[in-house]
C-alpha cells in the first residue's frame, strides 16, 4: 500500500540520470549510464528505469501499441488526506508524463508478438487503483483474445489507499484475467524489480509461469513499516532481495539488465513453438548385446566420472533456460530442470543429478515444470540417475511419499510426449518419480531397481555389506529389464563405458531420443494418455488360479519325491 510501502522498501532515487552511482559513489558520466540501462559498471547496481524506457528497451523499433491509453483515474472516495488525491495524480503526471502507473500494450518482442505491461514506480509508487487494474485486465484480455504471451515489468509499492478497497479489489480483477489468460494454455512472463511489493505482487505480479528478479531487487507482501506497525518485527532486507527469493525457490531466476531482453526473447520462442516443424530422422545404431555381469554394470553406472545430467544438457540440448523452485519452500539442486531447445525443438528437460537424492521440493519444481509443459505444448524429457529420494526425517516432514505420488500422477495424464532416459543409476520411487513415461530408455551401463542392492541386502539378510550376493537377482541390468518388459530400447554406450567418451554416448542418447519423440508427436493427446495407461497395466506377472493351483501342485509332488 502506498504510503507504507514507499518508505518501507529501499529508497528508489529519480529516474534522471545520477551523477554517481547511489550504492558504490562511483561517478558516472549520464551517457554512458543509459546506455548501461542504468546499471553501474562498477559495482552492478540496477538504477530503476521508467515504464516507457522499459517498453523501449523491449519491444522491437515502431511495434507497440498502447492499450487502455485514454483511461484516468477518479476520485471515488474524495480523498484528501496527505492532500487532495486529485492534485497528487495531476502532480505525478506532470513529473512522470503518463497519465497513470501502468503502460500496457501489444509489441513485438524480436520479432514475436507479446503484450507488455509495464508499471511507473515514479507514479504515486507505482501502486495499483482502478485504472491501473482495468489497464492490466484489458492487456491480459487482448493477450487471450489473440493468443498471445504478457511479459510483465512490476515496479510497485502495492494497492493505492486513496481508492480504498475499489483498489484493493483490483488484484481480484487482474488475478481473474490472468486466470482467464491461463486456461487459454498461454505463457506469462513476470520480471520483479525494485521494489515489487503488496498487492501488486501478491496479485498479478506472482502470477507468472515464470518469475524473473532483478539483481538485489526487494520483493515481498508487506513492508517493513506494516511489519514492525503490526507484529514488532524486523524483517532483514537481503531476506527480501531476488537472491533470498531465488535459494527458497519463489523465483525462477536472477537476470542482469543488460542479458534480460535476450532472455525474454528465448524464452516466448521456447514457450510458443512452431507447430508446424518436424523432427529430423535419425539413423540409429543396433542395439547392443549383453557382455556384461551385474556387478560389472554396477561398477559402471557408480563411476565417479561417468556422466551426469548437466553434461548432457550441454552436449545434448540447446539454449537451455533453467527455471528453479516449487514456489513453495525452496529449490532442490537435486533435480534440474527448465526449458530447451532440441534439434531445434523446445522441450521440457527434467533430470536428477547424479549422487544427490531429491527432497519433496525437487518433485515439486518437477511437477511445475510438467504443468508448464502440458500448458505450452512441449515434450517432456526426463534423466533419471539417483540412488532413490532422500530417506531422512526433513523430507518426510516435508512430504517425500507425497510428492512421489503427486509425480508418478501428473506424468500419468500429461497430454504431451514424454520420453524418459536412465542414466546412471535409477533405485526406486525416487528414480521412478520421474521415470514415468510413453517411451523408457535406459544406458547401457545404467542400472535400474526396486531398490538400492544396499538397501535389499540390508533387508534380506540383515547386512548391506553382502549387497554383491543379491545383484544377479535384483535383474537390474538394461537387458534384464528390456526382457521383463519394463524398459523400450537400450541406448549404445562407447565401449568401456560412457565416461570413456561423453560426446560419443550424448549422441547416441540424442539420437535415440530425437527417434521416439518423432514417432510420439504424431499421436493426439487423448491417444498419447490412453496408450501410455495401457503401456502400464500391461506391466507385472502373475498366474490365475488354475494355473498357480496346478503349478503349486506339481511342486508339492517334485518336493514329495
């Protein structure tokens, strides 16, 4: 709310080019500093820009087009206190240029249509009233009536108190339109600067599919004055800046100035893809025959530079976008996931890394990732390669069981193609979580099973040191499993192992994955959920009863004799 929260954030200085920089004092020449965006190239401060120099900044040359541009406030409560509200509007418009607080309208962004919204801080704090509200729900409007993405800019102290609760009531009516936007299956940017506060951010502003912040930029619900007025609480600034934001997984990332126009311009090409391109056919090598034993393939998939989920990504995608959080508690380093380019097609990528085992957060974040994929369109790509979910008591305060089911679900009924890739090593609901999927790969030298062979010795013969006695058992092995029926295809690995040459086994898992995904986009979406249920109820032995009765009886006469 705006006369709390224009003194509870950081001071935010004027737009007008400074002659030193406020954080470090460095002296700046005011050419120079605009064509930094405002960002100090001493020691990286963001120094705000104005709503216009936003929309300039991002849309390309004579594209945007305003909407909402005659609207203007009212004076529905006849409110003068701190002064007569109507002399403060006519004020901040002559200080600022623009008639309100918001900018909204369609522009080209690199070439691909978007509506923009962009708020004035400068404008009585940026703070939401009725006419910022209607010019926010009008852009979302347009944006579904035209199928179009919203990349949002928040510069907000919140809900203006000058028109009570009509103001208040706007992040219902722009919470709605965001809504209406995103049933429509359209992607909503939202980038966070300083500061992004109240009811602007707690409405519209935290509403995107992807959350971005500014450098240092202070982001939160209330203001410290609201805080220490209510509760007598101190709440520290770096626990409102985008960093601390970003390590408890409430934003996806942190962008620098100079870099977020291309950024932007990645991720609505990765968001709104081409429909009409076709994967490429690849040639593949033959599937590989079984040579090795159980503990030797156990020995492979643990190799300490066997690898991992971000060489793959390096070496299998492209432009890959990595959008952290479950926007709930934290970001799991566990799992990696966002959004890339393969062969020149977006996907979803989400991966487990390797030795880490992933919290309930990790499962999370993954589910986001596959909503945002089944929103937009995009198949889904998973690796799989952890010993299984963490086992200790914070994750099960946290509600591992949960968020392993809450997976296996989702992935269930994605109307999208998802294609499922193990590895390493893939030990039970923890891998599984993820492994959900039409088509099932599986690394030659991966291994796959129920459960840790630790954990299965530990259990069935009281000590996980005599884990070597239960691996040929276990049927672990990428052909054991291709025989049972539990895997598709086995992907070729160079000989000695995928550590031996990385660049030789992430083309092989290229290829093979570029393959299924060809075949999977044929199908529609209800084919591609029908089939993928059928594909599971398919999976399992066991015997009806004449045949278990006659089978029990020939063993009792065997055991008889």
């Amino acid at each position: 709310v705006f006369e709390v929260e224009k003194s509870a954030v950081v001071e935010r200085e004027s737009t007008s080019p400074p002659q030193t920089c406020r954080k470090c004092d460095q002296v700046v020449d005011p050419g120079a500093f605009a064509a930094e965006l405002r960002v100090c190239t001493g020691c990286g401060y963001h120094s705000p820009l104005t709503a216009q120099e936003w929309v300039d900044h991002l849309a390309d040359q004579d594209s945007f087009r305003e909407i909402g541009k005659r609207l203007y406030s009212a004076d529905p409560l006849d409110f003068s206190v701190s002064g007569p509200y109507r002399d403060r509007l006519r004020e901040a418009e002559q200080r600022t240029g623009m008639h309100e607080a918001a900018l909204a309208g369609e522009a080209n962004l690199d070439g691909r249509p978007v509506v923009l919204v962009s708020l004035e801080f400068d404008f009585l704090g940026g703070t939401m009233g009725s006419v910022v509200g209607e010019k926010v729900a009008r852009a979302f409007r347009v944006a579904t009536r035209r199928r179009l993405p919203v990349v949002s800019i928040i510069a907000s102290g919140g809900a203006r108190i000058q028109e009570g609760m009509l103001a208040l009531m706007q992040m219902a009516k722009t919470a709605a339109a965001v809504a209406e936007h995103h049933a429509s299956q359209l992607p909503y940017i939202s980038v966070l600067t300083n500061p992004s506060f109240g009811g602007t951010f707690a409405s519209f502003g935290s509403l995107g599919d992807i959350l971005i912040g500014e450098p240092e930029a202070q982001i939160g619900f209330v203001g410290a004055r609201v805080v220490e007025g209510t509760i007598a609480e101190k709440i520290p600034k770096e626990q409102r800046q985008a960093e601390a934001l970003l390590e408890r997984g409430m934003i996806d990332m942190i962008v620098e100035r100079p870099y977020l126009r291309n950024q932007l311009a990645v991720l609505v090409s990765q968001l709104t893809p081409n429909r009409t391109d076709t994967w490429p056919t690849m040639r593949l090598a033959p599937t590989p025959k079984a040579t090795r034993t159980a503990d030797e393939v156990l020995a492979l998939a643990r190799n300490p530079s066997r690898p991992r989920a971000d060489d793959y990504v390096t070496r299998v995608f492209q432009a890959f976008s990595q959008l952290r959080g479950d926007r709930c508690y934290g970001d799991d380093p566990a799992i990696l996931g966002g959004v890339a380019y393969l062969q020149g097609h977006p996907v979803v990528l989400i991966a487990q890394c390797g030795q880490l085992m992933p919290m309930p957060e990790g499962y999370r974040k993954a589910q986001r990732l596959m909503r945002l994929a089944e929103k937009c369109s995009l198949p889904v790509v998973t690796l799989v390669d952890t010993r299984g979910a963490f086992p200790g008591l914070e994750a099960e305060r946290r509600g591992i069981a949960q968020a392993i089911g809450e997976s296996l679900g989702t992935l269930a009924r994605l109307p999208v193609p998802v294609v499922n890739v193990v590895i390493g090593e893939g030990g039970s609901g923890g891998a599984l979580a993820l492994g959900l999927a039409d088509v099932i790969l599986m690394q030659e030298n991966a291994i796959y099973s129920v459960i840790a062979p630790e954990g299965a010795a530990a259990i069935l013969l009281h000590d996980s040191a005599r884990s070597d006695e239960l691996l040929p058992a276990l049927k672990l092995r990428s052909h054991d499993l291709l025989e049972l029926g539990v895997i598709d295809d086995i992907v070729p690995e160079p000989p000695g192992g995928a550590h031996r040459d990385p660049d030789a086994a992430a083309r092989q898992v290229l290829e093979r994955v570029v393959d299924h995904l060809s075949r999977l986009s044929t199908l529609k979406p209800k084919k591609l959920i029908q089939q993928r249920a059928d594909r599971y109820r398919a999976i399992g032995a066991f015997e009806r009863g004449v045949v278990h009765r006659a089978r029990d009886i020939v063993a009792r006469i065997q055991k008889s004799q």
